[in-house]
C-alpha cells in the first residue's frame, strides 16, 4: 500500500511519525517537501535568526525535494510553486496521497491532479473551530465556499483534536469521512531524555539558572511574538510577586523574538527578580529546560492551532496552564487534574492558576500529565493510518 505524503518542508515534530509511518508493516511511504527550510540554515523571521535544527530531519524514510520555482519561497501561498508534484503522481502512483494542509499553490494543484487521476486524497490540517469562529462572518462564508467543494472530494481527514474535528465538521465534513490521528511529539525520545536527566536535575538547575534547587520554576517555550503572548505571563509572574507576595519563584524564557527586548525592559522597569531569557535553543538543549522546570505555561492568543511544547512539556511530567485559546486545550488540559485553562489574554486569572499549582502537589499533577499525554502518540496514528488503508 503505497502512501505518497505532501508537506511544505522538514518539520522536527513531523519527521518522527514519518520515521514510524515507514517502519509500520503493510505501508511504503514517501515524503515529498516543496521547500527545504530548516535543513539548511535558514533565517527565521519570527525568531530573528538563522535557523538549522540539529537533529536528523532526513534519515530513516524515503523523501524528494522538488523544485520551487517561487522567486520568494516562504509559508505563503506563493512561496511555494512546486510543478513536479504532477510528474510525481503520475510516476509514483500512489493508493493514497496525504496533504498537510490547503493554503498553498502547490497543494492545490496536487488536489486537482490526484482528483482526475483517480488517486485517495487524504488531508490533514491544524485548523480549530474556537479560532475560525473568532473571524468575520464574511471571511468565514467566503472560506466555506472554497472549501465545502474541496472537502467534498477528499477521501479522510486526520483530525488532531477536537476543536480541529469540529472545524471540519464545521463545513460539512460527515463523521464518516472524520479520523483522529493524534498530533504528537516523539514521546519516546522525550520521555527516555526525561529519565535520563532527572537524576541531575539539581545540578541543571545551579547550571543553567544559578537558582537554589527549592525554587519553583515557571517555563515558557516558543517564539517571543504577539501570538504567543509572553507579556501576559510576565505581568502575571509580576502579579505573583505583588498582590501574592510570593518571591521565591523563577520565570524562564527559552527562544526569541521580536518582543524580547520589549519583556527584557519591562522586566527591568519593573524591577521584577527572578525573570531569565536563555534566548533561542535548538532542539537537543530543549530537553535540560524542561528538566528544570516546575510547570509550564503557553499563553497564546489565536493562532496557536495546537502548541506541540505542551505535548512536550507533558513528557517530562509537568503541569500545564494554557489559554483558552490555544488548540490543544480541551484536549490535554484537564482543569485540576493536569493543570488549568484560563481565558486568553486575562492576566489575573493566569495570576490566580499559577498560584494555585505552586500551592498544589505539583508531582501529583504532573504525573497526571504524563498520562494523558501518552495517548497521543505516532504509533497511534500509525495504526489508524494502515486500518485505513487495509480497509479501503
């Protein structure tokens, strides 16, 4: 059963679960990438930087750049104009080709290619209803008549969420047509790291942050942007100290951005003590941040269609606080199990649920995380990818 997979470029959540897809029996998969960002150093606008991720994006799964003849290659519509795809299906003959995602030329043309050839067409997107119905109702009528004929002719959706099932429900996907293949992390890699680095966790500690081991640490991971709302979890950290007076607790950055020097002076204005910026880390230094911390905290307003550090933060056992807003929310967020879901852009209610896990059993949360956590896993989408296929 030949698989053929569409998607932009090599991205360090995703190349794990083609790695697992290659290696499931009953499947030969191959990858094509209409961009080749990340694999070289690439300047990332968002972080501010040059970007290369220093694990392996390339090995154990077959894979083909084609060649972008977008005189600016970028996410956008137009940056990626990728003519091979059509050689490629008609060469490959795939029984089903999956598609990350609509909002490129490239993709569109494979949708219409692999229609008149006859081929399974299988997508999978990040889109959440909570975010959709936040735009004017114009732009959502307007994007339900170019996609409502789309969505129509494809075979299955992967959908990672609930929120992301209801979007697709949302514009008339049936339930039939609607699979859950859950978005993940290598839970594997993190989990194993997460063991191995517990026992220094001490020693980390003093290393990175010069922080006494009792300390509680409050960890934000992501790019330093207005979609991601780090202000908000600055005043809130401020707040902690202020109105709560707790001042034995340490608020950890890690990655970069165009706000950085905005959080950097507003911290120092503020006098606010025990606030770090680490600046951007690749991916095998992740692991020691996480190690480190006490809980974790994603703030996003829309725009965070799912927020993969969560599933990241969770395989190392932490509680999460998340906004409402953010995509995995329903999901991987039970209110006082795991962690906590405040209303987005409410910086004292994001006060109010940090003080209440630094005052709750902080393991015992966190222990619920790696659990739930556990369930979203590539081998279950593996699984549910080849029932498709074998029952098709």
């Amino acid at each position: 059963m030949n698989i053929l997979i569409l998607i932009s470029h090599p991205i360090q959540y995703l190349v794990p679960f083609f790695r697992e897809l290659s290696r499931t029996k009953g499947i030969n998969l191959k990858v094509l990438y209409t961009w080749n960002f990340g694999v070289e150093s690439t300047f990332d606008k968002q972080f501010g930087r040059e970007v290369k991720w220093d694990i392996p994006l390339l090995e154990g799964y077959r894979y083909a750049f084609l060649k972008n003849r977008s005189p600016k290659p970028s996410s956008d519509f137009w940056g990626q104009i990728n003519f091979g795809i059509v050689c490629e299906l008609k060469k490959e003959k795939p029984d089903a080709l999956l598609v990350f995602g609509w909002n490129g030329f490239t993709n569109w043309l494979a949708f219409f290619t692999a229609f008149t050839a006859g081929i399974k067409v299988f997508l999978r997107g990040e889109s959440p209803l909570n975010q959709e119905l936040m735009k004017p109702a114009w732009k959502r009528f307007l994007k339900g008549f170019i996609l409502r004929p789309l969505f129509s002719e494809i075979t299955k959706f992967f959908y990672i969420g609930s929120e992301n099932k209801k979007f697709y429900e949302h514009y008339g996907v049936p339930e039939e047509k609607l699979v859950f293949v859950p978005y993940a992390v290598n839970n594997e890699r993190f989990m194993s790291t997460s063991k191995l680095l517990k026992a220094n966790r001490k020693e980390l500690r003093e290393k990175l942050l010069r922080i006494n081991d009792n300390s509680p640490v409050i960890l934000f991971v992501g790019k330093l942007i207005k979609k991601k709302r780090p202000m908000d979890l600055l005043k809130a950290f401020e707040i902690l100290n202020t109105k709560y007076d707790i001042h034995n607790t340490a608020l950890v950055f890690v990655g970069d951005g165009e706000l950085r020097p905005t959080l950097e002076k507003y911290t120092k204005e503020h006098k606010l003590n025990g606030v770090h910026f680490t600046g951007f880390k690749n991916q095998t230094e992740l692991p020691q941040h996480y190690t480190v911390a006490d809980l974790f905290v994603l703030p996003s307003g829309p725009g965070e269609t799912w927020g993969l550090v969560v599933n990241e933060a969770m395989c190392f056992g932490l509680p999460v606080v998340v906004s409402d807003v953010v995509g995995c929310a329903p999901d991987l967020v039970h209110n006082g199990e795991n962690g906590y879901i405040f209303p987005a852009g409410n910086v004292e209610k994001l006060s109010e649920v940090l003080k209440k896990i630094l005052e709750q059993d902080k393991e015992k949360l966190g222990a619920e995380s790696f659990k739930i956590v556990g369930r979203y896993s590539f081998q279950k989408g593996a699984e549910e990818i080849l029932d498709i296929m074998e029952r098709r």
